[in-house]
C-alpha cells in the first residue's frame, strides 16, 4: 500500500501517506527505510513545507531500480518493450510474427527478440524483475496456457508460458492483451489513481479490461472484460463466438476496410472520397491504415464509417456505464491510431446522454496516451503489477 502511494502521487510525504492509507507514521517510517534500502524509493531533496512550518522529504519511485520486460503476441506482428520501474519505455522493437504459426517457432523469434531488446537498453537480465507477455484470449492462466484463440487455430492449450520462460531464462507472466493494456493505464497511463474504470482494447479484435476498487477484475475464469462480444446488432453478421451482430465483428479492422470498400465500390457519393482513385487502381492499396489516415483528415466516407463504428462501441459503453457505474473508460489500441478523437467524442456524447445516473454524474472518456505502445507497455506493466501492487486477496494470505 505504501509503495502503491508513492507511485501514484510521483512525491509525496511520510505523513501524506500515513493520512491516506490509515497505516501509523511508525509503520511508515519504517516500510519506507526498507523501500530507502532496497533502492526502490528515493528521496530527491526536494521539500515540502507542513502547515507548522516543519519541512517534509519528497519520496519518489526510482525508476532505475529496476527494469521489466513486456512482449506482446499478434498474429501478425511481435513487441517487445524494456521499461523501467515507471512503466516508462526505454526501448521498443517490433518484427513480424513467423509465418505459418507454429509454437515452437514464435516463441523461438520471442525469445531472439527479447535478448535483441535487452542489448539495446544495455540493461542486464539480472536486473529484469521479470517478462510480461500479452496474448490473444482465452487463456487459462492457472496453467500458463492460450487455449484456442480464434484467429489462431492450430494452438490448441499451448504452454506459451512455460515454453518462453525455458527460452528466455526468465520468469513470465501471463495475460490476455487488453487486460495488460489496462494494468499499463493503471500504472502509467489516464487510469493512475482511478478507482473504477473499463478500457477498449483496439487491434486485431477488440477487447478490454476492468479496474474496480483500484484492483484489477479478471473473473472466475481471469477471462473477463470481453467487450468485443457484446451483441449491438441482434440480426447483425455472425460471429466465430456463436452470437450475431458483436461489437467486434462490426469494429475490427476487416470490417471497417470492408465497409469502406462497399461504399467506394457504389457510385454513389465515392468520388467526394480522397480514397476513390486509389480503390480504382488497385483495391488492396485502401488498407486499414489508409483509412484510418483519411479519417483523421476528414475523408467524408472514411469518417461516416468510422463514426458508425464508434456509434457501436457507444452502445457498449452505456451498457458498462449503467452495469458497472464505472468512473472512467479508456481507448487505445493500434485500431484507432489517427481517429482516437472521433472516437472519443461519439462515446461522450452518448455517455452523457444515456446512462440512467447521467444526472448525478457523467462517466469520463479519454484516449489512452499510451497510444500505439499501450499493450507492450502494460505487458511490462504486468510484471511490476504482480510485483509491487498484489492482490488484496494475496496479501491476506501471506
């Protein structure tokens, strides 16, 4: 708790900390000496004048006291990030996934990968706490295992864990990528110091994570947060989950690229499109990133589709808002690099005024300043998670 005091406020008092947690300024006193001689904490000289006048030492976390590694699974793309002990990237790379997805061959470019960031940080693995990995869900964490995850199905409860532990030499911890994604906003991003929040994991699919009373919600199976299965279209496309109509299913990259193509495809109103003459020439060319790049600019057809698909995840929004009373949701993610903005004010707009307790309060809405690392840095945030924030519940039993 202590700890988790001093790397929420970056400064703050001895007595600051005993007011906030409830802990006695003795028991302070002394859990910051150990913090002081571990080199985990630091004073930096700085001084805070009490209202007696007496003047009262800044703690802060040293962010060189340590480092984390954190690697995230794409079925298309690897990262691999070295952070410090402020889930501050010192160092990220990214290299394309093996083709064919066998196992043995992606942890086996994981593990290259690793050691290739390491040496560029200069940073030595005694001096790693540990590596987070984020992967595609479901996972069953208990047993360090992706249990087959749609887009990749030939992994059938493959010990990814364990076999990238063996490969690196370290310990690994395992997550799916939006919860990691949310334990990096918590750590390092808009989610500091918030007690309830839920964050929309934009990539390949969409996913997400829950922070209720300041901990991390997993759920019974640690698979919870799966907002991209939430149906928002009864009659809408089918879904490999079983439903029609999901969030994904309508969000995800594919679809968007697909939607565009229809409407440039049809004559009327394409050609007011920057993207038209390219379509023209060679489909292929109007990517996802295309897209993404003419609705930022105000494309009128990139951004009618991107609207509408912010109108979804509007609609689950306001479901989360009203079932979980959350203070604050996040967006981020690669999916929505260039249109976080159009994004982040169609779910506003429908949060302020949907939800049944609008009137008492408006549930916040902010893009992620994580951007594009916000995985890879929470995957790392994984570690230093599971490290210096445990479960109250782990805590009561130790």
């Amino acid at each position: 708790m202590v700890l988790d005091q001093i790397q929420l406020a970056d400064g703050i008092s001895r007595v600051e900390i005993a007011q906030l947690t409830g802990l006695t300024p003795q028991t302070v006193s002394g859990i910051v000496r150990r913090l002081l001689d571990e080199g985990i904490v630091r004073e930096d000289g700085a001084s805070r004048v009490a209202s007696g006048g007496k003047p009262r030492t800044t703690l802060r976390i040293n962010a060189d006291a340590g480092s984390a590694v954190g690697l995230v699974f794409d079925p298309v793309e690897l990262t691999c990030a070295v952070v410090d002990l402020l889930g501050r990237p010192v160092v990220v790379k990214r290299r394309p996934t093996p083709p064919g997805i066998d196992p043995s061959q992606v942890v086996a470019a994981m593990a290259e990968l690793v050691a290739d960031v390491l040496d560029e940080a200069k940073v030595s693995r005694d001096d790693v706490l540990g590596l987070g990995l984020a992967t595609p869900g479901p996972i069953d964490q208990k047993l360090g295992m992706i249990v087959a995850p749609p887009q990749l199905a030939h992994w059938i409860r493959v010990p990814l864990q364990s076999m990238l532990s063996d490969a690196t030499g370290l310990p690994v911890t395992l997550d799916n990528d939006a919860t990691a994604a949310a334990v990096g906003e918590r750590w390092s991003g808009v989610g500091r110091g918030v007690a309830n929040f839920a964050y929309f994991f934009f990539g390949t699919g969409i996913g997400g994570g829950l922070v209720l009373n300041h901990q991390m919600y997993r759920g019974g199976s640690f698979n919870a947060g799966e907002f991209g299965h939430s149906s928002v279209l009864p009659d809408g496309p089918e879904c490999y989950c079983g439903n029609r109509g999901c969030l994904e299913r309508l969000v995800n990259p594919s679809a968007i690229v697909a939607e565009v193509h229809r409407r440039l495809g049809h004559p009327s109103g394409a050609d007011s499109s920057v993207l038209s003459q390219a379509f023209r020439e060679d489909p292929a060319s109007v990517d996802h990133a295309a897209i993404q790049l003419a609705a930022g600019a105000g494309d009128p057809v990139a951004t009618a589709v991107v609207d509408e698909a912010a109108a979804h995840v509007a609609s689950v929004a306001v479901s989360i808002a009203n079932f979980i009373d959350v203070d604050l949701i996040i967006l981020g993610g690669h999916g929505i690099q260039h249109v976080e903005s159009r994004y982040v004010d169609v779910v506003a707009a429908a949060l302020a005024a949907r939800p049944l307790a609008r009137r008492i309060r408006v549930v916040k809405v902010e893009a992620s300043p994580l951007g594009t690392d916000a995985a890879v840095v929470g995957s790392a945030a994984l570690v230093l998670h599971a490290t210096y924030s445990p479960q109250l519940s782990a805590l009561l039993s130790d």
